[in-house]
C-alpha cells in the first residue's frame, strides 16, 4: 500500500515537472522525457518489448532532428535527450547498458566497476561487460571482493541483481550460469572471453562490488569455475552449463574447490540427464592432489574426502539426431557440501596458585590448520606464566600437532633459604583438558650466589647415556647448564650417585620409549643446593666389581666449555683395584693454558697419571684405590677437548697369584710336618727310654702330634694369614707402583688400546637417517589413473568413424545448427538468450 503510494506520489512528480518541460508534439500527459549522458566506449539500448503490448515510442534528439521507433541505440558518447511517447515508459521498455572490456595485449587488467544512469532508475536494467581480445585468450573474472553464489536459471536473487555469465564458443554462446552476490565462488576463468550481465530491476538502486578482469593463465576447459569452501560447514549447489538444455557437445567444464584442511567434502549428484553418444562417454573427473578418480554420472561419486579437488565434467561427442529425438542431452545439477572433521575444545588452565610453573603450548608444523585460542584471542602459541589462569581453545588440533612444555623453577638466592632436604623433580600433574602428549619438562634450577645444584637419582645410581650403555628408560633426562650448554643424558642405574654442577642448571625430561611423559608417576631425579665447589663439574661414582661403566668428559660428543673443569670422584672397595682405560681423547690447539687429565688417588693422593694436550699418555692404567680423574680444557684455538673412559674395578691378579702360591705352600708344608712327625714317631720307637715332652726345633716352626693350634708367635710373619685381610697397599700397592715396567700385569686386560688421533668420531651418536618416502611411491601413483573417456566402444564399432569423418564440415555445421535450435533458449521464463544478445554482435569477429 506504501509502495503504491509512493508510486502514485513519484508519478505526479513527473507530470508536474513534464507539465513545465515537455515538448509540444505530444501533451503534456501522454509524455516523458530525459537526458542521458553517455560515456565513451558504452553503448545504451532502449527496446520496447514485445510483452508490453504497448505502442509506445522512444524518441532521441530534439526538434526537427527528432524520430521516433520502438527502440533507441544510443553508441555516440555525450549528452542526448530521450522522449517516449508515453507516461509510464519503465513498463514498456527495457534498458541495456553495454561495455567493451578489451585486452590487446599481455598483461591485461580492468577495474570493472558497475555505475548506474540516474535518468534510468526506474527501468528494468542490464549491464553488459563484454569480455573481449584481437586473439584468443582466457578471461579471468575475480569475484574475490563479493563473492558469488549460482541460483538455478530460473530463480532470481533476493536483492533483485542477478548476474550471468557467458562464455563465448564457436558457434553460439554458452550460458554458463546465473549467480546471486554473495558466495564462495571467488573467480571464473572462461576460455575465448565471453561476457558478464547484470541484471537489475526497474526503481532499485544498483548496489555492485567492482570486479576484476585480467588475462587470465590458458586452461583447457570451456570455463573453470574457483569456489573457496567456507571453514565450518557448507552446502551449496551448482548446475552444468546451459542447464537445463544440454551442455555442449564433446566439451569440458571445471569447478575448482578449495576445502579447507580440517575439512572433508561431499559431492551429490542431484539430478542429471545423459546423451545418446557417437563416441567417449560422459563422466566426472575428480583431481585431488595426488590422485585422479573418475566416475561415471551414475555412480555414487566422492563422499567425506579431505583436501581440495578439481571436478571437471566432460560430453561425450553426441549423437545429435538420436539426442534430438529423444530430448536427451548432459545435464547436471549437483551439491557440494562440506563438514568439518574436528570440532573446538575448551580448556581452563589455572596456574594462579603456582609461583613457579609455566605450561607452554605451540603447533609443531607451519602446515597444521591447528587454530589455537588464549583467552579467545588467536595465537601462534599460547603461554600460561605462574599466578595466571587462562582459557585456551584447540580447534582442529590433533595431538601430534602439538607440543606442550612445562617449565618448572626450583632454587634459592642465599644458601641459607635453599630447601632443608633435597627436592624431587616430579612431573607435575595437569589438567585433563590439556593435550595428552606432554613432550618435555624443563626444571630450571636455580643455585644460591656462587653456589651450586647437587643432582641424584632419586633412587639408586644414575647413568650417562653414551654410546655402549645407552639409556633405554622411559624417560630421557637431559642436563644442561642454564646457558644452554649440555652435560649429558642420564637415566636412572648406572654408577654416579651424585652430579654437582657449579651454577644454574636445567633438567629437561622428555618421552623415550613412546610412552606419554605425563603418565609417568615415577620420580627419578631428586635436587638440592649447595655452597661453592671447586670445580665446574664434580661426579661421585662408585664403580661396581667387575663392570665395565662409561665416562666420558661433559656435553659428550661435544668438547668441554673452555675453561671449565671436571672432577670424577670414584670411591673403590678397598680390595678391587681399577682398571681405567682412556678410549678416545681429542684434544684441541689451545691459545691459553693447557688441558689436562690427571688422575690421582684419594687416601695417598699420589698422582699416577698426569697428560696435557701437547704430551702423550698411556692409554689405560691401573689405580689400586679410590681415586680422582680430573680433567680441565683450556682456551681452545682449534677442535675441542672430549675425553672418553672405561672403568673396570676388579680383584687384583697378583693377590689371585698370591693366594695360589700361599695355598701351595700350605700343601708342602703339611706334607713337611707329615714326614717329620712321621721321623719322630720312628725315632722314639727306637730310643724307648726317651722322655714323651716336646721338641724344640730351633729352626721352624714346629709341634707335636698331640698339640692342637699354632702357637701365637707365628701370627705376625706367617703369609698364611693373607686370606683374611689384605691391606692394599702394603701387600701389592709396592708391586704397581713400577707397573709400567711390568710385562706380566701390566698389560691390559681388555683390547690393546690403539691411540687416539685426530678428530673425535661422532658417529655413533648420530640418529639414523629417517626412512624419506613411501615405499612403492611411483606405484602408488599408478593407482586410481583411470582414462574413462576413451570407451572400449571405440575399437568396437570403428564402422562409424569413417563416415562421420568424410562427411566434413558441412555436416557437422548442420548438427550443430540443429543442437542449437533444439538446445538453446530452453530456460523458459528465464529468458536469458534475449537480453545477452547485444553481446554476440560486439563478439561477432570471433564467432
Ligand atoms: C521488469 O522486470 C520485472 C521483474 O523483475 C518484470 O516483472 C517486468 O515485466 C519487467 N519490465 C519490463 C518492461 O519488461
Ligand atoms: C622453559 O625453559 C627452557 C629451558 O630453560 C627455556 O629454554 C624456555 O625458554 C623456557 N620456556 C618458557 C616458556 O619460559
Ligand atoms: C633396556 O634396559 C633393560 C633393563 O634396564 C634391559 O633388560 C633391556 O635389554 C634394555 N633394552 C635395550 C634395547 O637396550
Ligand atoms: C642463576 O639464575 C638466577 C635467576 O635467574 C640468576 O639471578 C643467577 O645469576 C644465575 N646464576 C648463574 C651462576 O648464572
Ligand atoms: C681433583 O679434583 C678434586 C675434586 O675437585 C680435588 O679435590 C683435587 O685436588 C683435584 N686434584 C688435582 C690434582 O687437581
Ligand atoms: C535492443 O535493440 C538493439 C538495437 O536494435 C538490438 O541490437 C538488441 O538486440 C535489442 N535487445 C533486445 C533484448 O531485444
């Protein structure tokens, strides 16, 4: 009723204002007149229609110069003035606004942007832009800025502008579709150019983004069409070209989709008819990244497939006359819809209690479509400082996608505020909403000023991990000063019952075998502080009898830190003598001091071994006692200075041998006593008259048949007494002294030691390359290769070929003649032939 109003209204307007302007041919009721400006290159079209029934008349120019015909083709660029012969002239008439948009030569680029002709507000109007080139050359049509959505042919969009577009073919025009603004199709790239209308209805204003137009790359289908899927989910529809007449014989056409990764696609084919066919078939083809499908129109085609894939449906070469007869051809209308494969999860990490923990979280690869959140603002990687809480959000995120460390300090600024008792490093317990693979632990301790941390197994021994005793825990342990230089891996057995390291330090503890670290309940690590030490680096072992343990000169495979010192302090049962062998030594250039290894023992101190890096050394030694392996690097010039030891505490040789000879002599000496009690014995029996008391023999020990025991004198100088206590050093320490002139003993126990020249050989620490590529790749790619339009048929009646070939280019001019009357224009209301035609004149040279 308003909008009646408001007509009525508008109308008396222009009465009155035609009542003051009109020309005098015709009265001041029956008449309406406007002046239009024509901009150069544009060409403005007038047409009655035929719908109208009316016998109205545009008139152009004024005075004598003035005629009068049902339409006006206004091409002169410049100001003209249009009278119809009627009052209401918007029902009667129809406005097309036509503009060329050449491309002479590479690169080409127009800025198309839709401006409306005031005086024809209230006219049905239609813009052309008719894509053209001197050669032929691929149009790319950017939608980017607005977007578009296809619509059937023959709805209309709910803002009233409707936009087609055209593709310019041999011998007709090919609608390629009628689109609505708004929408994932981002772009068309349409072969051999063509044109995009507009269309816009009477007394709306005309509201379009501007759109760009390039040359475009060359493509091989009649026309691609790009659609962007929106993330989340989506469903949208599209139909064939021309549809729902055929589309064109023997032909392709292209939609490009773009899923999002996280994102799986389904394509429906809704409804689609099939041609008779002379030769191929018609299909779909389906390019993913590295796979090619390709389905018949029948078949159920790709459901829930991830990434982005290019469908390009193709006609087979029709058999126009049987097609015709039976009112077949290709025709295909079908759904794309899109889900998303994961879904958002929401987590509240409250560290507001915690003075000491961070949780850090960040996506391992540039590629994951990982969406992370903190406190609903996007992020790289999130960030949860002690005494805070935060929601973080995960979409998309699966668990290997992300790494979660934790960061832990533990120390004291003065000695005296330092933990009482030694703290265990135990993996903190988190959140459940948080990622399940907790991949590392940072402890960060802190030592008092000058101080140091003192590191223990939190049960047992710890072991380094180096090559011959590998750690195979659950967890690694890794050490490192806080300046990030390393000390070692360590893992619970082994010999070092306590690692002290002067200054700051950080224990990372990460997975080892796969099992999840924040599964781990087990504490292996106990820390606690201590007051200044003396060196860099002190380790207290305690080499077990009989087993081979590995040491080896901190941040192994690497060298030392220049300057810096390592004491080994190995406490040995005082029975077990060490046998300690230097298995690689590299030694650098130094530019200020020496390095130097020396090894010294600990009740004595007595130094048995001492080498510099300009001196040799043996290569394997003996120490009879507990001991110190020290080891100092200096200022390196060039290479670096690592050191790696075996030790072996054993029984000594020479008391296995003293025990054997001692053993012996027992034997003889009985045997000695047998025979002369046995004397004695015959001795009395002859001289009968002899007192039974004991004999003297000054010269040895020696007793009587009826006395039990030795007497008390012999304790003190009779070796016997060996087997029940050996002080080291007084029965063989004497013997090792001179070791290295020995032969005997002094060899070595295990492999002759070759000596160590030249670079340290870090091989072995090296990971194994990782496997790079799929087996069977090249066969994989054979997998899926389909060439479905080269139909078995085609061997099979090779009868028809012949004729059709000799029948040339007459005949197939006659089909196409009669594909286009039976074809075209078979949209019904829509249409859509007629008001593209303006077109296919500027397009004519082509055609
Ligand atoms: C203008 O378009 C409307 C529909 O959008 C239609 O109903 C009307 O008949 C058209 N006017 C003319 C003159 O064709
Ligand atoms: C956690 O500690 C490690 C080792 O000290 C350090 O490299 C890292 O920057 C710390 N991370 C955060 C988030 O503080
Ligand atoms: C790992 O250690 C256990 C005992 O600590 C041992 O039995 C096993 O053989 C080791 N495995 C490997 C692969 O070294
Ligand atoms: C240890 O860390 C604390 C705190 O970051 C720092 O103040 C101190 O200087 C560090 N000590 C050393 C020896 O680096
Ligand atoms: C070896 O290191 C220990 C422990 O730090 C130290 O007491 C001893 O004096 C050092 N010995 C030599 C010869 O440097
Ligand atoms: C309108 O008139 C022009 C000029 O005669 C003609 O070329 C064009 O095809 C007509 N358009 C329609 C839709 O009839």
């Amino acid at each position: 009723m308003k909008k009646e109003l408001t007509r009525l209204f508008k109308a008396a307007c222009f009465l009155l204002l035609f009542g003051v302007f009109a020309s005098p041919v015709w009265s001041v009721t029956d008449s309406h007149k406007l002046t239009l400006a024509v901009h150069p290159g544009t060409v403005v079209n007038i047409n009655r229609t035929e719908a109208s029934g009316s016998k109205c008349t545009v008139c152009v120019g004024e005075g004598s110069k003035m005629s009068c015909q049902p339409w006006a083709a206004l091409a002169e660029a410049g100001k003209v003035s249009v009278t119809f012969t009627c009052t209401n002239p918007w029902d009667v008439f129809i406005v097309e606004i036509i503009k060329k948009i050449e491309c002479k030569a590479k690169p080409c680029k127009h800025l198309v942007m839709p401006t409306d002709s005031q005086p024809l507000f209230e006219f049905n109007r239609t813009f052309h832009w008719c894509l053209r080139a001197p050669v032929r050359m691929t149009f790319h049509v950017d939608f980017s800025k607005m977007g578009l959505t296809q619509i059937a042919p023959s709805e209309t969009c709910p803002d009233g502008h409707t936009y087609s577009l055209v593709a310019l073919e041999t011998t007709k025009n090919v609608q390629l579709g009628s689109f609505c603004a708004s929408g994932t199709i981002s772009g068309i790239q349409i072969l051999n150019g063509g044109k995009v209308v507009l269309m816009v209805p009477g007394r709306q204003k005309l509201e379009a983004k501007d759109v760009n137009v390039f040359w475009g790359e060359d493509i091989k289908s009649l026309a691609i069409v790009n659609v962007g899927l929106p993330s989340d989910q989506s469903s949208q529809e599209f139909f064939s070209p021309d549809y729902p007449s055929s589309f064109p014989d023997d032909d392709l056409m292209t939609w490009n989709f773009n899923v999002p990764s996280g994102h799986e696609a389904t394509v429906q084919f809704l409804d689609y008819s099939e041609p008779r066919c002379l030769k191929k078939e018609p299909g779909a083809e389906y390019k993913y990244e590295d796979l090619t499908v390709v389905r018949k129109l029948s078949d159920k085609q790709p459901t829930g497939e991830e990434g982005s894939f290019a469908l390009s449906l193709r006609n087979c070469e029709m058999d126009v006359v049987r097609s015709r007869a039976e009112a077949l051809g290709l025709t295909l209308h079908f759904r794309v819809s899109s889900i998303r494969t994961g879904s958002e999860e929401m987590c509240i990490v409250d560290l507001s209690k915690e003075s000491s923990l961070s949780v850090y979280i960040a996506k391992k690869g540039t590629d994951s479509s990982c969406k992370l959140k903190l406190d609903s603002i996007s992020v790289e990687s999130i960030i949860v400082p002690p005494g805070k809480k935060s929601i973080l959000s995960f979409r998309d995120c699966p668990e290997e996608d992300l790494l979660l460390t934790i960061n832990k300090t533990i120390g004291c600024q003065q000695l005296r505020d330092c933990p009482s008792r030694p703290v265990p490093l135990i993996v903190p317990s988190l959140e459940r909403c948080l990622p399940q693979s907790l991949n590392t632990v940072h402890w960060n301790l802190q030592a008092p000023e000058h101080g140091a941390v003192e590191l223990w197994a939190y049960v047992g021994n710890l072991q380094q991990s180096l090559p011959g005793q590998e750690c195979n825990s659950s967890v690694q342990f890794s050490v490192a000063k806080s300046d990030g230089t390393a000390i070692g891996q360590f893992c619970p057995g082994g010999i070092i019952s306590e690692v002290q390291v002067h200054g700051n330090v950080t224990v990372s503890a990460s997975p080892g075998n796969d099992l999840f670290l924040r599964r781990t309940f087990q504490t292996f690590f106990k820390v606690s502080f201590a007051k200044e030490i003396t060196e860099t680096y002190i380790f207290h072992i305690a080499p077990m009898k009989d087993v081979t343990s590995v040491l080896a000169s901190p941040g192994w495979p690497g060298g030392m830190k220049p300057y810096s010192t390592a004491s080994w302090i190995a406490t040995v049962p005082a029975t077990l003598e060490v046998h300690l062998s230097f298995t690689k030594v590299s030694q650098p250039k130094c530019s200020v001091r020496h390095t130097s290894i020396q090894v010294q023992t600990l009740g004595s101190r007595e130094e048995m071994y001492s080498r510099r890096e300009d001196e040799g050394g043996d290569s394997e030694i003996v120490i009879p006692e507990s001991f110190y392996l020290n080891m100092s690097n200096c200022l390196p010039e060039k290479n670096s200075f690592s050191v790696m030891v075996e030790i072996t505490p054993m029984k000594p040789r020479r008391l296995l041998l003293i025990i054997i000879v001692a053993v012996v002599g027992v034997l003889l000496m009985g045997m000695i006593i047998a025979l002369v009690a046995v004397c004695v014995v015959i001795r009395k029996k002859k001289k009968q008259l002899a007192q039974q008391v004991s004999i003297y023999n000054p010269n040895g020990h020696s007793f009587l048949p009826g006395l039990h025991g030795l007497p008390k004198t012999m304790d003190n100088d009779d070796d016997v007494h060996i087997y029940d206590y050996i002080e080291d050093t007084l029965v063989y320490g004497h013997l090792l002294r001179d070791e290295s002139k020995m032969d005997e003993y002094g060899k070595p126990a295990v492999d002759t030691y070759q000596p160590f020249n030249g670079p340290t050989d870090t091989m072995p620490l090296k990971d194994p390359e990782p496997l790079s590529g799929e087996p069977n790749g090249d066969a994989d790619t054979e997998v899926g290769v389909y060439r479905p339009f080269v139909p078995p048929a085609e061997t099979a009646a090779p009868a028809s070929r012949p004729a059709a070939a000799q029948e040339g280019t007459d005949s197939q001019l006659g089909e196409r003649l009669m594909e286009k009357e039976l074809y075209s224009s078979g949209g019904g209301e829509g249409g859509s032939d007629a008001p593209l035609s303006p077109c296919s004149e500027v397009l004519g040279p082509w055609i």
